[in-house]
C-alpha cells in the first residue's frame, strides 16, 4: 500500500514542481520564471550585431514593471525597494539598443530582474554583458542563456539567489563559454576566474 501511495503522489509531486516555474515569451528573449523564488531560473535570447551597433538606438526606460504575462507574481516594485540589492538584468536592455520602444520595455520586466548584489551586478556580471556585445559585433551573432538558482535569503517575498551564470555561445565559431559568479558583494572584473564547464552549469540548474 506504501509503495502504492508513493506511485500515485510522485508524479503529482513532480506536477506541482514543474508549475512553479512558468515559461514566458517576448519578443526578443525568453523567460522561465519561479513563482515560488519571485525571479527567473533561466532566460534566452540572441545577442545579435544589428542589434546593437546602431549609432543612436532606444533610450533606455529604466521603469521596472510587472510582466504583463504573469501580473501579479511579478509585481515585485515594494519588494525591491530600499532592499539594498538591484534588480539585476538577466537579458540586459543594451543587448536590445536598437530596436523598439517595446523591445526596450520589456527587458525592464520583473520576470527578467534577480536580486543581485551591487558589486557583482555592476562588476564580473556587467562585464560579461560587454565581452558578449563584442562577441556579437565580431562574429554577428551569440546565443545566450543566463539564470540564477538557490536562496541566500529574502527580500519580502523576492529570495536573493545564491549564483546566477551563464552560457554564451558564438554561432559562426560554435565555441561555447560557460561562467558562474557568486551573488556577493565584491566587484571584480575578471571573467577568466568565472569560467566553469557547461556541465557544471547543467548540474547547477538543476
């Protein structure tokens, strides 16, 4: 009868598991965002060179709203207020700069932002956004993932991840780079100590 309970409740355990996590579609990324955590486990999108290498481009809004896709458990404003954390980009607005005034919107959605330390959000993190960019001008275009995982502590409902890493892959070379910072308050700005395998970030987001 234990084992028999135990077969009827797993998939109805990995049901509620996988429901915390919702996938939502824009027009230039993707997000899969945790309910429970208040911020996204994992975000794509293409780093593309006619993206960014426009003279003027689209200002940035710097107005951070709900997902309109996920209203109320994105509406997290209060949440971040006076916490002493920013509300860190994982698909950065600069890697839209050329495109619409939508297109620049949506990257200040709470369904993109985890709560990062300043000194990693400005540092190694804000880094690797401009390596990527340069990546982009010089081989036309790079795939990225990017996401956060594990609980250091709370901002109201927000919890405050652990790591966030990501993958950058450069589709003309197919050289894949994986890193993983740490969620601290120390700036730096080397990458190369960053760098991991992709499976150690496989392993990591699971």
């Amino acid at each position: 009868m234990k084992h028999l309970l135990m077969a009827l409740l797993f998939p109805v355990a990995l049901s509620a598991q996988k429901k915390d996590v919702v996938k939502l579609s824009h027009t230039n990324y993707t997000t899969y965002f945790s309910k429970s955590k208040k911020y996204p486990v994992r975000v794509e999108w293409w780093v593309t060179k006619a993206r960014i290498s426009c003279v003027k481009g689209t200002p940035r809004t710097d107005k951070f709203i709900p997902d309109p896709l996920l209203q109320d458990d994105t509406n997290l404003q209060k949440d971040y207020t006076a916490s002493g954390f920013d509300r860190g980009h994982l698909a950065p607005a600069a890697d839209f700069k050329c495109g619409t005034a939508q297109d620049m919107a949506e990257t200040f959605y709470f369904s993109n932002m985890a709560p990062q330390y300043p000194g990693m959000n400005r540092g190694q993190w804000k880094s690797l956004e401009e390596h990527t960019r340069a990546l982009a001008q010089q081989h036309d275009s790079v795939f990225v993932q990017a996401g956060c995982v594990g609980v250091r502590q709370h901002i109201a409902r927000v919890a405050v991840p652990t790591h966030c890493w990501k993958i950058v892959e450069v589709r003309a070379t197919k050289q894949v780079t994986s890193y993983v910072f740490e969620n601290v308050a120390l700036k730096t700005q080397s990458l190369t100590s960053h760098v991991v395998s992709k499976d150690s970030v496989m392993k990591l987001r699971k």
